[in-house]
C-alpha cells in the first residue's frame, strides 16, 4: 500500500517503521503547508494524519478532495470534526479519527464504560481523570482523556461535562501533567472519604499507538464512509 504521512514528526516516524515492516511504501512525508504538493498527480492509498491542531482539518479535507482516504490521530482540533464529517460524506470519501489507536487504550475504553456504569448512582464516589504526557505535547487536556471523560458523561445521571483542573459539582475534572519524555499515561479515580477505585493505562512507548494507526490505513483502504476505531477492532473487542 502506498502511504502518505501527514505530520513527520515522532508519531510519524515511528508509523514509517512500522509502515515499511508490514511491507507497504510511504510516498509523501508532510511537515509543511499542505497546499505545496499536488496531490492530484500522486498516487496514494491512504493519508495518514499526525500533524498539528492547526493543520489538521486542511490536511484531512483536502484528501477527501484527492479522493485520499484519511486515518487521523492528531488531536485539539475537534470543533471542527463535523465539518470534516459533512466534506467527507459530500466527497464519498472514508474517514477514521481516533484520540487513540492503541488496542490497549481502546480495551481501557471499554472497561472505562463499563466502569462509569457501575458507578453511577455511587454518590459517596467522586471521579475525577489525571494524564501524563511529555513537555511537547501542544494540547491539554489529552483527547484520550476528553474520550475518557465522554465516555464517563454517557453513563453518568450527575455529571454533564468536564472541566480541566477547577471543576464544578456537575463536571469532571481533569488534570493534565506534563513530564519528560513520557509517552502516555491515564488514570480514571473514583475517590470516597474511605478508598479509592483506580483504573490506569500506561504507554510503554508510541509502538502501540502506531500500530493501531497503520492497522487502521490497512483497514479503511477499500472502503467508503465515517468510521471508528471500535469498527476496526469489531474483531477483537465484543
Ligand atoms: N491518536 C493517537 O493515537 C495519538 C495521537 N497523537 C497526536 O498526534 C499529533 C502528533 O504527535 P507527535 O508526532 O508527537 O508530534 P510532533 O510535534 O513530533 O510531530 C508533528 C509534526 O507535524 C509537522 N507539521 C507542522 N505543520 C504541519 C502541516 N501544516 N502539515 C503537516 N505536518 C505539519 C511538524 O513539523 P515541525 O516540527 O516542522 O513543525 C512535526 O513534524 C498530536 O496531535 C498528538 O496529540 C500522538 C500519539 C498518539
Ligand atoms: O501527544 C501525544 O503524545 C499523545 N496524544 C494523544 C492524546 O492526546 O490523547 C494520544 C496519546 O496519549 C499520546
């Protein structure tokens, strides 16, 4: 299969390795203005975005444009995810976004779910999200942790949104730490004056993110429409 990489920063590099492992070629490495390549003239299977926040939506749209479809993981550019949906429909393009293409991070989804269930109506219990990522990280909070805090909004009767740091009754909130060199980590607590019941993913190193990724281009190649990663992984998490 014939790559681009939309972003060649450390997430698309570490997609290239394990892109050139599984056997397929990366035809265009991005780190600029879109708009210099004539993507017309190219040939591309799949465009694969881990760019900027700032980037993200001319990246995306202009591939649905190319007829390119796009498996997208960069994130702190969502207020503009419908609008990216509407062009791709309108386009008959295909779309994967992610806030994380770990299988990991996606089992910690379900059981984050599964969880907030579990714990809704529980009011000696406050919940509250943490994340840990490296000082270069350009967005906070993390988009796995909005998922997490989505996820727990869904399931949860008292709260209605989330809140970095300061939270009111009704919001969850989310503190977002920034360290050295970490690669991802997340914990949701539910704390009672008695305990704490903590769930935690920990990324090891961006493997499993870039993974997830390429997995997904290989997956969407053939195929027209909006999708998730819980439809790549329909397979594997029931
Ligand atoms: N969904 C997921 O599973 C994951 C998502 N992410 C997200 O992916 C994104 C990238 O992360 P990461 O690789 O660590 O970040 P980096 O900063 O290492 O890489 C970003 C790259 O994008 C380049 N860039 C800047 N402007 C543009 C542009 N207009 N078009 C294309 N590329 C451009 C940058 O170039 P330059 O340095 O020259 O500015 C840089 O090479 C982030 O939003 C992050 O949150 C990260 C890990 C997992
Ligand atoms: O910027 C990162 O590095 C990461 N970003 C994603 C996010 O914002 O959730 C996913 C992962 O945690 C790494």
């Amino acid at each position: 299969m014939k790559l681009a990489l939309l972003g060649y920063g450390k997430m698309g590099k570490t997609i290239e390795e394990i892109a050139v492992n599984r056997g397929h070629e990366i035809v265009l490495k991005l780190e600029e203005d879109i708009d210099t390549f004539e993507l017309d003239k190219m040939e591309i299977d799949v465009a694969i975005d881990f760019s900027v926040p700032k980037a993200a939506f001319k990246n995306i749209t202009t591939c649905f444009k190319n007829n390119i479809p796009v498996v997208c993981g960069t994130t702190g550019w969502l207020d503009d995810y419908e609008k990216a949906v509407d062009i791709c429909k309108k386009e008959d393009s295909a779309f994967i976004y992610a806030s994380n293409f770990s299988v990991g991070v996606n089992l910690f989804f379900e059981l984050n779910r599964k969880l907030a269930k579990m714990m809704n109506g529980m009011s000696d219990y406050e919940v509250e999200i943490e994340e840990i990522h490296h000082t270069q990280k350009q967005d906070a909070p993390s988009g796995t942790a909005i998922s997490l805090a989505q996820q727990i909004i869904t399931e949860n009767d008292k709260k209605n949104n989330w809140q970095l740091d300061h939270a009111e009754e009704d919001e969850i909130p989310v503190k977002a730490k920034r360290i050295e060199n970490v690669p991802g980590t997340h914990t949701v607590s539910y704390i009672s004056k008695i305990d704490t019941i903590e769930i935690m993913h920990t990324a090891k190193s961006r493997e499993g993110f870039a993974l997830g990724a390429v997995i997904s281009a290989e997956w969407i190649k053939d195929k027209k429409g909006v999708f998730t990663m819980k439809d790549v992984l329909s397979d594997q998490i029931k």
